[in-house]
C-alpha cells in the first residue's frame, strides 16, 4: 500500500512562562526561564492511502497539536512528517481571517492553496452554497459564530478536494443537519480513497466513519489500531476517568507522562521480599494478613501507580486472600492480595486497604494433634475462608470423627487448624473442634 502520511518520533515543546517579565527575560538574557511543556512526546505512525484515522484522548492528550503539525500549520520540535499530496485542515476558525468577509477569506484561502482566479470564481458558488451561509458570506467572519465559522471552514475544505483531509471538532458545533450533510460529504471522499484524519469526542461518529484509531494519552500513543480493537478499551478507560477525583486524575497523569518508572516486578529481590522504594512517596513492606473483600464497587489495581489499570473485584468477593505486602503511595494503603500464602504465586493484585476487611494471620506451628469435630461448621481451602473457599460446606456428617491436625495458624485472635478428612485437605475453625478425650 502507498503511504500517505508518515509521523516519525514527533515531539512539540513549549515554554510555560509565569507572567511576561519571566517571559521577556528569556528572550534577552543568557539564563534560562519557563517551563518545558511537551504537547507531544515521540508521536509515531503511518496512514495507508485511503485510511479514515479518529484521534482519541481526553482533553489535553495533544490530538490537535499533532493535528496542526500534519496540516503544517505548526512546527513540530523534533521528529520529521512526510505527507502525500495536498493537506487541507478543517477546524473551528482555522485560517480564517476575522476582518475579510466570508466571501474575501474564500478567496484568499484558494489563493493560498495555489488556484488562479478562473477557477476561484467557478469553485465560489459551490462553496458559498455548501456553506448555507447566504446573505452572512459578505459579511465579516470576527461577527460570525462558531458554528458559522466551521461551515465556512468546511466548505471551502472539502471543494477544493484535497488529498489529505484533517476534520478537528469541525462537526462538534453548528446544527445536527449540517453535521449530517457534512459526513455525507466526508463518506464520499471516503469512496474516492482519499486520506482522513478525524478528531473528535463522539464514539458514535468514530464508530460510524473510521477504520484505524490513534488513541493518544498526554502526548504519547497509548494505543494505534482498528477501530474494533481501540475504541472498546478507550470506553472503558472513559468510564474509569469519570469516576476518578481530582487527586486520582493527578496520579495517572504523573504516571503515564513517567511512564518509565519501576515496575512493580523489579519491587520484589529473588528472595521474593519487598524493598523501600527510592521514591519516598511510596513505601512497600511485607506483612502477613489475611482479607475478605468488602460489598459494594471496588477495583483490584495490577500496579498502584497507575490508577486505571483496574478490573472490577466482583468475581474475587466472597473469599479471603493472603497479604504479604503493603504499600503506602500517596496518602493511600494499599494491600498485595494472593490466593496462596506466598505472594510468589496465586497473585490477584493490589486492592485499597479501605476496601478490604484484614486480620493479622500468623503461623503457629507444624505439630501433629488430633481433635474430633462436634457436628457443625465448614471445611475451608485457607482459613477465614468464605463461601467460595468452601471445601466442605457442612460438617455435619462427620460428627465425632477423627481431624489430624498438621498445622496451626491464628488469624485475629482465632485458631485454626489444617488436616485431612474425608481425603481432603481443609483447614477448620477451632469452635468447630473439640479436644480428644
């Protein structure tokens, strides 16, 4: 397939200044102010001719700046964009110049692009009644709304039938009927194998119209690929985002934009003991407890550090888990859950400690003794069990049989013990035992 644009390790660099003082300093003395801001960070990708590209992201993830870039409106810092013929950008007021009229910025924007006045004057009637801005087109465009400003934006892109079309939130404002008319337009250049990049929050119009999405997250590909494989995971990410406070939103940020920060794999020696972190702010010690998980919505973490790599814990209620680490990371506690006493194996994840209930769990000893069971109670696969750590969920039938006990455990301030009845290995609370007479 022939390319059609390709984005090599793009980065965008601005300067953050406080005030225009900081500002002007910068500009006449040797010493260095502001702040480097990346609106782009190693943007790389390539679009097939024919391809319908949707750029996702929240707000400030750098879709229009990379927008602006491919156009060649805005100078990238570094990296390099090759483009396979004509480029044409419909945003919000892009290029258009406030004190012309509409009609005056039709012509000088074809003038722009290299068409002479024969063929401005024969484009002009079509653009003006695309437009469906009647007697307003002499009008000056500083007086004209946004949405007037885009259907002008966007009739005078689409007639002069470029090869590469860029559409940032073009379609966003003004009526449905002429975002309706203006798709119907873009489905056609679509039928022509013309090239798209389109930007915008509606899923449904992403769904509807693209092929491939660039889902990219504060300046970085988060993910590239067909819209099939892309869009659902970017949904569930935004319902994530939704719920998050303040102080969450914070934390993603921090770590996707540091994204090369320790694992949580490099946390554990061979050992299999945690060490202190070098970042104070967050502090991981071995601990040995033991939890059942709280009703109501919760989330189990695979790394506390990125707040939205989340799945819910639904199917992990009604069972207790092993503890062997805990963490403290930006005022929060969170606990290393594990189906097995070793956190080397059966890990789950990280779960908040305010959504868990724990008891202190310790080993007692290996000695051998025997109890006989009184009747009642449950065989659990660990102790503190749960409905779904049911061996045997009733006792009964084995009333006044023998329990050889091979191994004692507290948890809180309750004993149990680990045996073998009825071939199966279980542990069973002490209330359910009775000593050998």
């Amino acid at each position: 397939m022939e390319k059609s644009i390709v984005v090599s390790n793009i980065k965008k660099k601005y300067k953050l200044y406080n005030g225009t003082k900081e500002r002007l300093l910068d500009l006449i003395t040797p010493n260095n102010y502001g702040k480097d801001f990346y609106a782009l960070r190693g943007v790389s990708f390539e679009a097939e001719k024919g391809d319908v590209i949707g750029f996702v992201g929240i707000n400030g993830s750098g879709k229009s700046t990379l927008s602006n870039i491919i156009a060649g409106i805005v100078p990238e810092s570094s990296g390099n964009v090759e483009t396979n013929g004509q480029v044409s950008l419909i945003a919000v007021a892009s290029g258009l110049k406030g004190e012309l009229t509409g009609r005056d910025n039709i012509e000088l924007k074809c003038l722009m692009l290299g068409l002479n006045s024969d063929e401005i004057k024969e484009l002009e009637p079509e653009i003006i009644e695309f437009s469906e801005l009647g007697e307003f087109i002499d009008q000056p465009v500083k007086s004209y709304s946004s949405g007037m400003k885009s259907r002008l934006g966007f009739a005078i892109s689409v007639n002069i039938d470029p090869d590469i079309l860029i559409i940032d939130e073009a379609l966003s404002v003004g009526d449905k009927a002429f975002a309706e008319k203006s798709l119907s337009k873009m489905k056609e250049f679509k039928e022509k194998g013309k090239t798209m990049i389109f930007v915008s929050h509606s899923i449904g119009q992403m769904k509807q119209f693209c092929q491939k999405i660039l889902w990219l997250e504060y300046g970085m590909v988060k993910e590239f690929g067909l819209v099939e494989e892309v869009i659902p995971k970017y949904e569930t990410f935004l319902k994530r985002w939704q719920k998050m406070s303040k102080r969450e939103r914070g934390d993603y940020r921090k770590y996707s934009i540091q994204h090369d920060r320790t694992s949580m794999d490099t946390l554990m020696n061979s050992e299999g003991e945690t060490e202190l972190d070098v970042d104070s702010s967050r502090q991981i010690r071995p601990i040995s407890m033991i939890v059942h998980i709280n009703g109501g919505q919760s989330y189990i973490y695979s790394d506390p550090f990125n707040p939205m790599n989340t799945a819910s814990s639904e199917e992990y209620k009604h069972c207790a888990y092993y503890v062997k680490r805990e963490m403290k990371y930006s005022g929060e506690l969170f606990f290393l859950l594990s189906a097995y006493p070793s956190a080397e194996k059966g890990v789950i994840g990280w779960m908040k400690a305010s959504d868990v209930s724990s008891l202190n769990h310790v080993a007692i000893d290996e000695d051998k003794k025997t109890f006989y069971l009184i009747g009642t109670g449950s065989g659990f696969n660990c102790p503190w069990g749960g409905k779904k750590n049911y061996v045997d969920s009733d006792l009964r039938p084995f009333e006044n049989r023998k329990f050889a006990v091979i191994k004692t455990d507290k948890v809180g301030n309750n004993l149990w013990y680990f045996g073998t009845l009825n071939g199966k290995e279980m542990w069973i609370h002490h209330n359910f035992l009775k000593a050998h007479q």
